[in-house]
C-alpha cells in the first residue's frame, strides 16, 4: 500500500510541474481534447495504463 501512496504522490508532482511550466499550454491541450471522440480518449487512456504498468514491472525487476 506504500508503494501505492508513492507512485500517487509522484502522479501529482509530475502534473503539477506541467500546470506551473507551461499553463497556457495544458490550456490548449484540455480544450483540444473536447473535439476528440470518446473512443480516442479510452484508447489514449488503455495505451497510458499499459505503458505505466509495462514500466513498474520491468522496474521492479520483471
């Protein structure tokens, strides 16, 4: 469960450096992904979760 709270811990410092580098910028990206279908964003999403999940398993030591 510790490694649970770290890894969630880490997910808010990486956004928030995004949101005070570059405001303007995650602006715009909110605003395109209105346009987008849902389908897109459910793909995007299970691509992301397949990759972060890729990595912890290789991290920790396959």
């Amino acid at each position: 469960m510790e490694d649970f709270w770290a890894a969630l811990g880490l997910v808010m410092v990486i956004e928030g450096v995004l949101y005070a580098a570059a405001p303007e910028g995650m602006k715009r990206m909110m605003a395109a992904t209105q346009s987008l279908p849902a389908g897109a964003l459910r793909l995007g999403g299970l691509l992301a979760a397949g990759l972060g999940l890729t990595v912890v398993w290789l991290v920790r030591g396959a």
